[in-house]
C-alpha cells in the first residue's frame, strides 16, 4: 500500500520541486518580474474599470472643455468635456480584451491544426504548411486591416481580425513542436500500448508543448494590443462612444499644438503595455528554457 502511496506522490512532489525552481529562477530576473507586475496592474485594471474609473467614459463636462488636471479631472479633459483619467481606464478594458481573446481565439484554432500537420505529415503537412506561408507572406498588421475592413468595424471584429491574423504564427509553432516531439521515446511507447492518434496528440504531445505555447501567447498578446490601437487609430477597429487608447489617440490628433497631452497619456499606456507584456515573455521565455542552467 505505501508503496503504491509513493508512486502516486512522486509525480506531485517532483512537480512542486520543478515549480519552484522555476519561480526561483524567475525571480533572478528583475526586469521579468517587473513586467510581470505592470501586466498585472493593466489587467486588475481592466477587470475592474467600473469602480476605477471616476466618470463614465461618456460623460461629458460642457464647463471643462479641453481643461487641464484639477482636483475634479485628474489627467485634464479632452474636446468633449470628457474625462480623460476615465477613458484611459475604460480604454484599457478594450485592449486587454481584444489581446486576450485575439490570442485565444489563434491558440485554439491554430495549435490542433499545426499538431495534425506535424503529426500525419505527408499531404496534410503539405497543404496545412503551403498555406500558412501564403498567409505568412503577409504582414500581421496589414492581414489584421484588410479582414477589419472587410468585417466591420467594432471591438469584437478588430479582435476577430487580429485573432486570425495570428493564426499563422501560432500554426508554425505548433507543427514544428511537433515534428520534433512525435520523435521522442514516449510516443511509440504510447502507441504500443494501444492509444489512438488523438490521444498521442492531446494527453502526450499537447502537453509537453505547453511552455511554448504559453511563451508565444505572452508575446502574441502585446502585438494584439498594439494592432487594436492601430485599427481604432484608421477608423476600423473600436468605434466611439466607446473607449480605447486608439481611438483616444485618433480624436486627440487634432490638438497636437494645443493640447499635447491628449495625445500623451494613451501614447504612454500603449508603450508600457506593449513593453511590459514583451518584457514578461522574454523572461518566462529564458526560464523555461531547458537549457536554462541559473
């Protein structure tokens, strides 16, 4: 009985051991961790934009036109009389979600297919790699406009659009994991034992590709948040009334020489939100490197 107790534990234990040596090396790396917490803080953010924000991202002040910061409108006010504090908060709630959703909607349809690819190979292989070249072939940003354009636009097409210009990406990563991984000792292992092909798939190869994937889904999610700022800036992303740093950035073009700030405060919140998730994932990246010694 102990015996069995201890076959039982020692994946459980061996899988404590290995987190926290993960978590020790991450750690180490201050400029990770620093990314880590401001992704977090833009994240809380936009989770809880309702009890944030001090006015809705509508609300206007007709006495406060183009005011600057004051006890009552901390970041001043833009042409509309609206608060600028505010919208910046609701702004993030539509970046957030389109580079979240935009990379988990490219995980899910991508990574089964770029698997099949890499496990059947042969014709599939074939045709699934042709056409991700053909689709590869075009530049993210541009993909993203050409479908936004063609969709609509709104929140959730610009998140559709740069879900499916980052399908792509995510379908080579996926194929070439597992090209390397159907090599490995385990899966003849799997299939003398009788598993079927999904179940090689989904329960030995699907997992152990993990960290990859969640290495590219860290730095997928700042080109998706930078691409809604793009595709709101052109007019085809997130349409006003509501809010997102794009379209903050588009309605403040006209006062660059009379209110710099306008333009200022979304500007910033693109940069650090774009370079803490980059920052993030460079590092998770390095940890879990197997090669990774320290």
């Amino acid at each position: 009985m102990s015996i069995v107790v201890q076959e039982i534990e020692a994946p459980r234990v061996a899988g404590r051991r290995r987190l926290r040596l993960l978590t020790k090396r991450f750690l180490r790396r201050p400029m990770a961790v620093g990314g880590l917490l401001v992704a977090l803080a833009f994240v809380i953010v936009a989770i809880f934009a309702p009890l944030l924000a001090p006015y809705s991202p509508g609300h206007t002040d007709f006495d406060a036109v183009l005011a600057h910061s004051s006890s009552k409108h901390l970041l001043g006010t833009d042409d509309l009389g609206r608060d600028v504090l505010s919208r910046l908060i609701w702004g993030t709630r539509a970046s957030m979600q389109v580079g979240v959703f935009a990379t988990l909607l490219a995980m899910v349809v991508a990574v089964p297919i770029g698997m099949i690819a890499g496990y059947y190979r042969g014709w599939v292989d074939q045709v699934i790699a042709r056409l991700t070249d053909v689709l590869l072939a075009f530049p993210f940003l541009i993909l993203a406009v050409g479908l936004a354009a063609i969709l609509g636009p709104s929140l959730l097409n610009a998140t559709l659009a740069l879900g499916i210009g980052s399908i792509p990406g995510f379908i080579r990563i996926a194929r070439g994991e597992t090209l390397t991984l159907r090599e490995e000792d385990y899966v003849p292992a799997a299939v003398l034992n009788g598993a079927n092909d999904a179940t090689i798939i989904f329960r030995h190869i699907l997992p152990n590709m993990t960290n990859t994937l969640i290495v590219q889904a860290t730095l997928t999610i700042p080109g998706a948040i930078l691409g809604e700022a793009i595709l709101s800036f052109l007019g085809v992303g997130v349409q006003p009334p509501t809010s997102s740093w794009g379209t903050m950035l588009q309605e403040a073009e006209p006062y660059l020489t009379q209110a710099q700030r306008l333009s200022v405060y979304p500007g910033v919140a693109i940069i650090l939100a774009v370079l803490a998730f980059n920052v993030f994932g460079d590092g998770l990246r390095d940890v879990l490197d197997p090669r990774t010694t320290r």
